[in-house]
C-alpha cells in the first residue's frame, strides 16, 4: 500500500524520536488513526478519556522527560477540548505539539458541522507556530517546523490536517521555486552569558553579606550547581512550586516554597537579604520578593524576556542554568562570615517543628497536613509526585519532603484543576519503572481523575511495574475557594457552590479492580500509607479530611485578617470549626513545643 498524508506524518514524528502520542479519535482525525494502527509498534497511541486529560498527559511527558510531547483530536469539540490542558503546556513552558483534524478543504468556510475556525482558535495556546496543511507537499516542513519549534521555543505548537488531505497520497517538495526542504535534527542550547558578564554577576554576588537564593523550574537540571552556589554564598534556597525538585529539602538552608503557599522562613529571608540571585523561575507574586531597592539583583534564564519582569534586577543573564552556574561559580568567594546562614538555618529547624506540631492537631476526623507529615518519610525513592491545584498544593508544598532523585510537578502558572491523574499516567508511561504519586483533592478527582482511574484500570499491567497511589483528600468540600471566599472577599462559605456531593473514591477503585484504602482515624494515616505503597495493583487512597483546618500564608495581612474575621461573623457555616482550628494553627507558631492542644 503507498504511504499516504498520514502515514507520512506518523513516521516523520517517529523519525524525530517521538514514541508515543497522547489522544482520542473521531471522523475528523481518522486518517491519522489509521495510520497509528499501521505503524503500532513504532508510535504507540494512549487513549484518554478526555482530549483535556491527553493534552495534560502531552504537558506531562515534556516536564518528565524533557521530550516534545505529542497529543492527538479530531476537529471541532475534540480540537476545543484540547485547549485547556494546552495552555498548562504553554504558561509552564513545555515543549507539546498538538495534531487535531479538520474538515474538508472543498467545506471550508460553508458553516459546516463541527467545521472551527481552528487557526485563529489556537493562535494564542500555540503562537509560535500553529499552520494548516493543505497540500501533500506541504507536511513535510510543517512535521518538522513543529517539532524543532517547540523544542527550541519551550512552547506550544499547532498541526491542523484537513480530512481528505490525511488519505492523499504522500509527495515529496519537488525540487523547484517556491518549496520548502526541511530535514530532522536539533542541537539543544546550552547557552552561556559572556565571560565579563559573568564577572559582573560575581561582583554583585560577592559583595552581599546576606544572600537569598529562588530557584524555580529552570533550575531542575542543576541541583549541584545550586547547592554549590549557596554554599559559597552562603545562601539560603527558597523554591517555586514548580522547582519543587530542584533541591532535596533535607539541607538545613532550604527554606521551600515561597508565595501564599510558602513558608516562613522564605518569607523572613526575603524580607532580610541584601542581594537575590533567582534561577530559572518567573515566579509571579512581587509582595513575596524583596522590597524594591532593598537587595540588589542578578537574574539567570534562558529565556531573555522573562528577565527583569518579577523583580528589577541589576544584573540578568540569558543562559541555560546549569552550564551558567557552573560557568560562574570559579568567579565566586567564599563567604566567611556565618551569621546569616545560621539565622536561616534555625528558622528552618524550628519551621518544620511548627509543621510537625501543627499536623499531630485533632481534628474533624483527620488533619489534612497530617496525611502529608506521615508521607514525607515514606516516599519511596526516584518517585515522581504529581500534584493538583487547591488546598492540596498548600499542603505538598510546605509539608512534603523531596529528596534528592525524586521528580515533582503540577500545574504551575495556569494553576488549573484536573492535572494531577493524567500528569501521573504519563510518567507512568515515561518512566514505567518508578513509583508515581498522585496528590488529588476530592474536587480536581471528580472533575478528571475518576476518568483517569478508567484508563490506569485499563493499561496498568502494560507497564511492568504497577506503582502508582493515588491520594484523594475527602473533605466534601472545593476547600481551596472556600478560605479565599474567607480570606479575600470576607464572604462566608457559599455552600450551594463549595460543597462536593459525596463519592466513593476508594469503593470505585475496588469497582474497577483496582485497590481501594479509605481512612477515617488519623492513627491509620501512616499504616494506610504504608499500605499502599507496598500494593501490586494501582491504588486510590481516600483520606476523609478536615475542610476547617486553615491552610494559612506564611504572612497574613490587615485586610486578609479583616476579611477573614468579617466572613466569620457573617454566619460562615463552619465558623466554629474554623475559629478552633485557626487558633491551633496560630499557637503552634509561637509555641511550637508548648502544652498539648489535644481533644
């Protein structure tokens, strides 16, 4: 049989070292379908039950390979749903090329079903590059203008084919004016700024006598680097959400995250230092940075518009982070003087004994930091995390413990709901040896994971290694939104919009031959966790947890305060429970050590 539109786009992505893609099918993109039968074994295709969860799994496989991702839909709905899970890709600076359908060139512009304008649809989620092949000669370029731009870009990209030009017999350009000839390869950067350039950022680094590090997504590759960058320096780490994993939080200079999800300590050392170095971050929240003029600044990213954007710096260097923190550091001093990092380092011992006290709380039945403080030490090693967005993010962000090896994300800058299930099946396909971790609220599970859970009982045994827990946060409750409704708005909790309708997580598991593990005392928490990662199915691990437990900033102002204390005396609904738990919260952060809070 002659290779035709599709089998020659299959074989291009193979051909660039793509393995896999992430889809669902549909008339509009059945070309294509076929030829990803015609060619199993070489591009193997992972249904989704959902194009929003396949373009998350795409997102998913770039951050947990560092590989173009690769996701598939028909036209009109399929091509929309796309869209959500693209612009996760697109804000966290992903490399995912998107191949959706479309009909007929001949009903172009005749208003017919499911007939989108798709180029102007996608031209924003995938600026760089995003074009319609309409001729059989043309999809040669366009294969490989996709790929190589969103690898090089970090970025989205865009393939819209036409129904009938999928089945059109393959043509190569021929060799005439007005064609294209593109061939596969790429060189990956490994940028590095300008010898005097780097001599300046030492200068400035020199110089500070209480140096604060922020590390973010940029900087996962370059763990060593930074360690040894701190250490000169003398540096305390804070760490993005999304550089969750770029340094092990078991060093006593590691403050963790920063922002409203972040911790003490990060905040008093950025309120403290003279001088910030940030690698490989855009992390967005000024308030949480220091004061304009209070430090100076040097920047390192490799991309150069994202320089000087967060905080004005005096310094910004365009360059890969690794290769630039290694090309700087013989330009560095030591510093002598301790004082500094000392202070960091006690504020850190004494923050992870407030968390530790402040999990060991009573609560309504388990305290939700509780689950994450007992699953710290039992991570296993080289796991993956996933995690969605809401208060569960709070909690893996302050009480989680990476450990050098482990790999972690979520969705960081678009910050949507529904990431975490699909982000775990696909490190599951990218890295079917290792255990992955799920950390889902019951919210984010009833919006995509329990349609994840369909997939994971449908393909677990083709991995090998059938690791992979989920952990779902059982409050009733869209907890996240409730304490902003508090916290912001000074509006009690609206029960009509926050509260979830019961569902059983653990019981659907056992329903589709999975395991299922529900805990209901916080005794159990540790056992159940323990439990689950010795299974040799895929397990859901429901933990019924405390919506009133306060996941509180680690800086609360006059008008978060007033609006909190307004929404509570507006008859919150679950004013008692909040009062009660806020109060153990607070007291825990004077008295870490102090009587026992108990019952």
């Amino acid at each position: 049989m002659a290779e035709n539109v599709s089998d020659f786009l299959v074989n291009r992505l193979a051909a660039w070292g793509i393995s896999r893609v992430y889809g669902y099918p549909g008339d509009g993109i059945n070309g294509v379908m076929g030829a990803l039968r015609r060619a199993e074994g070489k591009l193997e295709l992972v249904q989704a039950r959902h194009e929003e969860l396949a373009a998350f799994m795409a997102c998913a496989h770039a951050k947990f390979t560092g590989e173009v991702g690769v996701c598939i839909a028909t036209s009109g709905p399929g091509a929309i749903h796309l869209l959500n899970g693209l612009y996760d890709a697109k804000m966290d600076h992903q490399p995912v090329v998107a191949i959706i359908g479309q009909q007929n060139r001949m009903a172009l512009g005749g208003d017919y079903q499911q007939e989108v304008d798709l180029l102007s649809l996608f031209k924003d989620v995938a600026h760089e590059y995003v074009q319609m092949v309409t001729t059989p000669e043309q999809v040669r370029h366009v294969v490989d203008r996709a790929v190589r731009i969103a690898r090089d870009q970090r970025s989205v990209t865009c393939i819209v084919l036409p129904n009938d030009v999928q089945t059109l017999k393959a043509v190569e350009p021929p060799r005439e004016h007005g064609t294209v000839h593109t061939g596969i390869g790429f060189t990956a950067r490994h940028s590095v700024p300008a010898e005097a350039d780097l001599v300046r950022a030492a200068d400035i680094l020199n110089q500070g006598k209480k140096v604060a590090m922020l590390v973010g997504a940029g900087a996962l590759d370059a763990t060593a680097e930074i360690i040894e960058v701190a250490n000169l320096l003398g540096a305390g780490i804070a760490k993005a959400l999304l550089g969750k994993a770029a340094v092990p939080d078991d060093l006593p200079f590691v403050t963790g995250s920063i922002g409203l999800l972040g911790t003490k300590p990060s905040w008093d050392m950025m309120n403290g230092c003279d001088t910030l170095l940030m690698v490989g971050s855009s992390f967005p929240y000024a308030e949480f940075l220091p004061k304009e003029g209070q430090a100076r600044g040097v920047q390192i990213d490799i991309d150069g518009r994202m320089l000087n954007l967060r905080y004005p710096m005096e310094l910004g260097l365009v360059g890969d982070s690794k290769a630039t923190l290694r090309a700087l550091i013989p330009y560095l001093r030591q510093n002598a003087e301790t004082a500094w990092r000392d202070e960091i380092e006690k504020n850190v011992a004494r923050w992870w004994e407030v968390l530790d006290a402040r999990a060991m709380n009573d609560a309504n039945p388990i305290n939700p930091q509780r689950v994450f403080r007992e699953l710290s030490p039992r991570l296993p090693d080289n796991c993956i995390i996933t995690c969605d967005s809401g208060t569960a993010t709070n909690w893996y962000a302050r009480d989680v413990k990476i450990r050098r090896g482990m790999l972690a994300s979520l969705s960081g800058t678009l910050a949507t709901m529904g990431c975490a299930v699909p982000y775990a099946i696909a490190a599951k396909y990218a890295h079917p040896e290792r255990h992955v971790v799920a950390l889902v609220g019951d919210g984010a599970m009833q919006m995509n994971g329990i349609n994840g859970l369909i997939t994971i009982a449908d393909t677990w045994r083709k991995w090998g290694n059938p690791r992979l827990t989920i952990m779902v946060l059982n409050n009733g409750d869209l907890n996240e939104v409730t304490w902003e409704q508090r916290a912001t708005e000074g509006d009690p909790k609206f029960v009509t919009s926050q509260s979830l309708p019961e569902f059983p997580y653990a019981g659907y598991a056992d329903l589709l031959g999975l395991r299922g593990i529900r805990v209901k005392r916080p005794e159990d928490v540790g056992p159940a966790w323990e439990k689950a990662f010795s299974s040799e199915v895929p397990t859901v691990l429901e933990m019924v947890t405390d919506p009133d437990v306060p996941p509180l900033p680690p800086h609360v102002s006059q008008k978060q305060a007033k609006a909190y204390a307004s929404a509570l005396l507006r008859r919150d609904p679950d004013a008692i429970g909040v009062v009660t738990a806020t109060f153990k919260e607070v007291w825990d952060s004077l008295f870490p050590h102090g009587p026992s809070k108990k019952g």
